[in-house]
C-alpha cells in the first residue's frame, strides 16, 4: 500500500466517506491540471493551497518556433 491509499484510507474513514470518492476528490485537481495543459493554450493554472502555474512567454515563443538547443 503507498502513502497515497494509507492518507485516502485514513481521510474516508475519518469523514465516513467510500474510498472511491475520496480518491476522485483527491485525483481531480491532478486530472484538471492534466486536461488544461493537454489544450496547449499555456493558460495558467492555480490549485488552491498548492500553487499557481504559468508557461513562462519566452519558452513559448521558443518552443512555438521550433528551435531546440539540445544537443544529440
């Protein structure tokens, strides 16, 4: 069992919640970040009590250009 079942186990049986729903509560947040960023639009993304998370402009420009400087 990882820490992530044990602290999802411990949070249902305090809050009398099935595990199923306290993993959807716990996953979402990861799954909306995930759906955002799948958009490409760099639209920046807060998670509360987690952080707010922006595509910096100068990396976009660089990526949208399609130049690398990574070495083969």
């Amino acid at each position: 069992m990882t820490t992530k079942d044990v602290l999802i186990q411990k949070i249902s049986t305090k809050h009398n919640l099935p595990i199923s729903k306290v993993k959807e509560i716990v996953e979402y947040q990861f799954k909306f970040a995930s759906e955002v960023m799948k958009k490409g639009d760099f639209d920046t993304i807060r998670l509360p009590y987690f952080g707010k998370f922006s595509v910096n402009k100068n990396r976009v420009k660089h990526i949208q250009n399609g130049s690398t400087n990574r070495k083969r």
